[in-house]
C-alpha cells in the first residue's frame, strides 16, 4: 500500500509539493482519464474500425482548418492544404530564430507552460505548453510506456515511479489528481555533490517506486559507481525506463543486472513529450493517439529505406509542431506488430548518444550537468571534449554582443569546475561552429 502524499511529505521535509500546480492538475483530471483511455483503446485494437495514424492525420487537418491557420502565425497560409505532405517541413533552426511565430495567439499567456530543450545537440529551444499538454507529460508518459511494455497498467494513478534528474531545480512529490492515487517522485541528482548520490539512493530504498526513469547517460554515471547495488538493500524497481537519448546495449545489460528489473526503451523530446516506447516484443510503437511520424530523404520526399524523422502534432496547443525535423534517424513502418497494436513503429532509429565523461577515479560523470551553461553566460554554442589525459576542453562561441571574452571564459572555466565532483584540467577556447553540420554533438570524448 503506498503512503498517502501527507504521510510522505512529513516524513520526507526536503521534498517540495507545488499545490498550486496539483489544483491545476484536477482541472484536467477528467481529460487524462480519457486520454488514457483511448491510449489504452489503441493498445489493445487488434482490428480497430480506423488505423490510429490516419486519425491523427485527420485530426491535425482539421485543426488546421478550423483554428490553427489563424492562431498560429506561422501556420497562416496553410487552411486549405488537404494532406499532410502538402505541409512544408519545420527545420529547428526556424523555431529557434522565430519562436513567437509558432505559439498559439488564442491561448492567454499566463496560462502557458514554458520549458526549454535541453541543447545536447543544438541551441535550446523554448517550447511553451498548453496546461493541458503539460499535464498530460507531466503524468501519463511513464504510465503510458509502462502500460505498452507491459498491459498491465490499467489506471495511471497506480504506478510508482520516480523520475531522476540532473536538471537544476529541487527534488519533489508528483500526486496524480484523484483519490488514493500512488505518489510519483522527481528526485534531483547533483553530480557536483559527493554525498548526493548515497542520498539518492537511500531515497529509492525508502520510496520503493515501481518504475525508474531517466536519460541513458544518467544511468551510465549512476551505475558506475561501487556502492551500487549495495546501497539499493533489498530494494528492486519493477521497470528501468530510459529515454533521451539512445541506450547502446552494453548498458542496458548493465541497468537490467544492477537493478534486476526489466528494462524499456523510450524515444522522447522536449517539443513532443514522449513520442515512442517499446512493447512486449521490444518494438517501438509510436504514440499515435498523439502524434504522427513520416521519415523523409534528403530532399524532404518520403524516403523508401532510413531517413530523418520528421513529426507531427498538434496535441500541444500552446505550440502545435508540423513535420518539424527531429535530425534523428530511423525508418517508419506500419508493417502489423506481433503484440498485436496498431499503428506506426520505429525501426533503427539512430538517435544522439551522449558519452559520460571519465573521473579520476574511474566513476562517470553525466555531462548533461552543463547544459546550464546556456542559462548562466552569453554564448551562443559551446562544446566540451574530454581528451586523452582526461583534461576538459570547453570551446565557446560568445553571444554577439560579448566585448570581455576573457572574463567570460575565466567565469566558464570556474562554473565547469564547481559542477564537477574533483578537480579536473580544464581549458577553455573561443571557436566557431559549423551551422551547416546537422552532427553537431555538444558532448565528446576524444581518445
Ligand atoms: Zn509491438
């Protein structure tokens, strides 16, 4: 039986309970009830009356059509348009010059949810959320990845799980809005603290979540330490969620050894939330209640094998995205599944691998921690390369309107070294990116 979220909040001081989004989230208890239950519908449709791609084909013209090319400036022209190819495709760089193009005009501001992406692979990107769509992320993604793995989910209120971060903010207690739900977690792991990762898992041992989930590099630093498993007890999540970036096999070996639980794969982005998860037969289906997938070549026409992946959707309100390139590759297929679920999936999809940096003493270090740098200093790009004699390289290249790149590099230098657990060499570089590389990867490590 999980502790009800007064007993869990006085036991556990530290952990934050925003009330005022908890209110929010009852507004839109009744609409996640249904959201889920037509995922759960398509899950389970064998012979469904339509495909769940062509209806969600149907639904974003439509939306097109009644509201979308009025309230979406960048979408203006676009009312008449009959099929989705007709569509001009998104580039990234087109929503990071011009956001405000693609926000919903209808939707009061003070009502939005902002989020940026995390910049692994390019500039971050501000993407605003409808509270509807901030919700339905913020509370249904791991039980909808659950339930794909597994069937077993039938109300996400159910599930226990805690979501681990590295992300600045604090640790806190997730409640989905209805009676006696199990509580979820987002619990904070500061790599720059020695003793935060023992208190992580202390943590887990106490709450004893069903699920885990986290972004594959995250996990990498997490296992390498010694004192895992030990300090996990008796303590086994029942699933070991991973999305974000791609997991190689090695360690989804080492996760599924560690933590003796199954191991599910899931492709998400800021701009979308969770787009795909895997099934029984380890197939990644995409979320089609949500969102559309094509795979295009290089002059943006269907491609016949692998091409980019290029989605669509307009389930966020706030900042519906159509055929935005995602820069992954992957191929799209609605060959039938053996699970038995409709509807697209993903074959090879070739996603970002981030690599951990190396510590001295061996432990790896989730680099993602200094995706921060964007927030604190002017700079448009930066890169950080471990070399050979495990010393960092930090290339930067300043915000145009930097004079002193000297103190911004000395301010570099000392936020890389107060993020990392020990002293490290570090140098830091002014450079410029090649734009035109869609390669781009923010984190390296050159042997
Ligand atoms: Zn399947």
């Amino acid at each position: 039986m999980d502790p009800p979220i007064g007993q869990v909040l006085s036991r556990y001081p530290f952990l934050h309970f925003d009330l005022q989004e908890y209110l929010s989230s009852i507004k839109h208890a009744e609409q996640l009830q249904e959201d889920f239950k037509l995922f759960l519908h398509f899950l389970d449709a064998r012979t469904p009356a339509s495909m769940p791609e062509d209806e969600i084909k149907h639904r974003i013209l439509d939306d097109l059509a009644s509201n979308l090319s009025t309230d979406v400036p960048a979408y203006s022209a676009l009312s008449k348009r009959r099929s989705l190819q007709q569509l001009p495709i998104i580039d990234k760089t087109i929503v990071t010059r011009q956001p405000r193009a693609f926000v919903n005009g209808s939707l009061p501001l003070g009502q939005l949810w902002c989020h940026s992406t995390f910049g692994t692979s390019g500039v971050p990107i501000l993407v605003a959320y409808s509270a509807a769509f901030y919700f339905h992320q913020l509370l249904l993604a791991v039980p909808k990845i659950v339930a794909r793995a597994t069937r077993a989910v039938s109300a996400p209120e159910t599930l226990s799980y805690a979501h681990i971060t590295d992300a600045s903010g604090v640790s806190r207690v997730l409640q989905y809005p209805v009676r006696s739900a199990a509580p979820a977690f987002r619990l904070i792991y500061d790599q720059s603290h020695r003793g935060s990762l023992s208190r992580l898992l202390d943590l887990l041992r106490e709450l004893r979540p069903s699920a885990l989930t986290s972004r594959p590099e995250l996990y990498a630093a997490i296992t390498s330490d010694d004192m895992m498993p030990r300090r996990l007890g008796h303590y086994r999540p029942q699933f070991v969620i991973s999305s974000g970036s791609l997991l190689d096999k090695p360690l989804r070996r080492r996760l599924a050894d560690v933590f003796q639980a199954r191991v599910i794969d899931a492709y998400a982005m800021s701009e979308f939330g969770l787009i795909a998860s895997q099934c029984p037969k380890e197939r990644l289906h995409i979320d089609n209640t949500n969102h559309v997938a094509e795979c295009l070549n290089e002059e943006g026409r269907p491609a016949l094998g692998e091409g980019e992946l290029t989605l669509s959707s307009t389930a966020n309100r706030a900042m519906p995205l159509l055929r935005y390139r995602t820069g992954d590759q992957g191929k799209v297929s609605t060959a039938p599944c053996e699970c038995g679920s409709p509807g697209q999936t993903l074959e090879s999809l070739t996603g970002r691998r981030v690599p951990c940096f190396t510590l001295e003493t061996g432990q790896l270090y989730c680099p993602t921690q200094f995706n921060g740098i964007f927030s604190r200093f002017p700079v448009f790009q930066f890169q950080i390369r471990q070399l050979g004699d495990k010393s960092l390289e930090v290339l930067i290249e300043p915000d145009p309107g930097v004079t002193d790149v000297d103190d911004l590099m000395t301010g570099i230098s000392r936020h890389v070294q107060q993020c990392m657990p020990c002293p490290m060499r570090i140098k830091v570089a002014s450079a410029r990116f090649n734009y035109d590389n869609t390669k781009f990867l923010r984190y390296r490590v050159l042997s």
